[in-house]
C-alpha cells in the first residue's frame, strides 16, 4: 500500500500540517492481542458448536 495514493482529501489535508506524524498501528499484532483473538475465536467456535449461547452473538433485529 506505501506506493498507493490515498485519495481522501481530509486525509491529504492533514499531512500538509507539520505536527501530523502518520504511523502505521500494529497494536492488533502483539502476543498478547494475537493470543486474545485466539482464545476468543475457539470460545466462540466451542459455543457454536454446542449450540450455547455467546454474549458475542451478532443479531439483527428488525
């Protein structure tokens, strides 16, 4: 993506500004995240496949 020109001009507006520093954001890639997202993911498997209830559930009400 680095040699991609983002075309939102808010975006571009911003870093025309010299105290705008844009930083990648890797927080998502931690041991500590990737494990969380791991747990999460098999619990969420386990209660669908026992056909429990998840406090996680997506519903769409109408």
């Amino acid at each position: 993506m680095s040699g991609t020109i983002i075309q939102d001009s808010v975006f571009q507006l911003m870093l025309t500004f010299p105290n705008v520093v844009v930083t990648g954001h890797q927080g998502y890639f931690t041991d500590t995240a990737l494990s969380h997202i791991a747990h999460t993911t098999l619990e969420n498997l386990h209660h669908h496949n026992h056909k429990k209830p998840s406090n996680r559930m997506l519903t769409h009400n109408h």
